[in-house]
C-alpha cells in the first residue's frame, strides 16, 4: 500500500501515519524527520536545510525529491510506505508523479486531515511546551506562522490537484486521535 498523508502542520500527520504504517507493515517517511537527522548529523543537506526549517521555509523541491527518490527503493519499502510531509508543492506533486511512473508504482490513495488554523496554533504550542528536550527549532510564534503561510500558499492547492485525479480522501483531523484513525481506516478500507 503506498499513501500520501496531507495536511497543514500540527494537523496529526506524523501520529496518524505511524499509526497506520504499522497497522498495514509499511514504512512511515516523514521528510520533515529526515531533515531534521541531516541537520542533526550535519550533512550537506543538513547544513544547506537548517535555517530554511527554522524560519518555516521550504527546503528546495530538488532535494526533497531526491531524498524520497532514493528512499523509496530500499528494500524495507517493498511493501509500501506512507508520505508524510511530502509532497508539499504541486511541483513535488508532479516530480512524485514521474517518480512512481518510472518505478512502475501507484499511489492507493491521498488521505488529507483537515483541521482550523486556530486548533493548530494551540497543538503547535503544546507539542513545544512538552517536547522532551526544548522544541524543535520551528516551534516557535514566527515559525509557525510562517509554516501556515507556506502551508496555505504552497500545499493547499494539492488538495485540488489530488481531488481531480480521483484519488482524495479526506478525513476530519479535529477529533480524537482515536476518531482520527477510524475515520482513516474506514475511507481507505470502505466496507
Ligand atoms: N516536502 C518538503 N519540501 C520542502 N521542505 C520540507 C518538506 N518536508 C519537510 N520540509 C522542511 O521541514 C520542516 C518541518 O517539516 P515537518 O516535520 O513535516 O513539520 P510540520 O508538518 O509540523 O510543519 C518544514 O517546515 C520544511 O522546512
């Protein structure tokens, strides 16, 4: 099974997926995590990603592209994967596209967590105040609202982009984290 987990920050992607990928033994790539080990690790994409991450930029389309490339053909994503973070501009959409066309793979659907901007403020906020060793760099009031900004901007038209291809689902990212999943399980598995 191979998904696209889209939403605005803080709407639960990272929790849903890594709900998911082990409910269906697939890989979770969250292109936001791998940047953030680059940066951690120091790596030229790190070096080059770490303060575009933290003012809430984008990291350039090429080099995500090419991180996700490259990962999706290790062997432990032979059963499938969900993306989760990416893509994230219609560009990335498109270069995804051509990716899994070469591959010879399809997509089994776009799962999109719709939640109000004032909802992801609030979760932003208390995931920095309890995050285990100080929050990440872009938590903080000028990043986040630069990452909604992005996010209304750059991501948002996906949601078009993926719903004239046919293969949108959307799913309200406002309830339970339980109610979350249910609701997730049941557009991708309908009875
Ligand atoms: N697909 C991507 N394209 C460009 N930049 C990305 C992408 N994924 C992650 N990033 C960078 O990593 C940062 C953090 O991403 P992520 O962990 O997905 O956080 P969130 O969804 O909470 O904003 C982004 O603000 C951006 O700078």
């Amino acid at each position: 099974m191979r998904l696209i987990f889209l939403g605005p920050p803080g709407a639960g992607k990272g929790t849903q997926s890594a709900l998911m990928a082990e409910r269906y033994n697939i890989q979770q790539l969250s292109t936001g995590d791998m940047l953030r080990a680059a940066v951690a690790a120091g790596t030229p994409v790190g070096l080059a990603a770490k303060d575009i991450m933290a003012r809430g930029d984008l990291v350039p389309d090429d080099v995500v592209v090419q991180i996700i490339s490259e990962r999706i053909d290790q062997p432990d994503c032979r059963n499938g994967f969900i993306l989760d973070g990416f893509p994230r501009t219609v560009a990335q959409a498109e270069a995804l596209d051509n990716l899994l066309d070469e591959k010879g793979m399809d997509l089994d659907g776009v799962v999109e967590l719709s939640v109000d901007d004032e909802i992801l403020v609030e979760r932003i906020e208390k995931r920095a105040r309890e995050t285990v060793g100080g929050p990440r760099a872009d938590d903080n009031v000028d990043a986040l609202k630069k990452r909604l900004d992005v996010y209304h901007a750059q991501t948002a038209p996906l949601i078009a982009f993926y719903k004239k291809k046919g293969n949108l689902r959307s799913v309200d990212g406002m309830a339970d984290i339980e109610d979350v999943t249910e609701q997730i399980v049941s557009v991708l598995e309908p009875a």
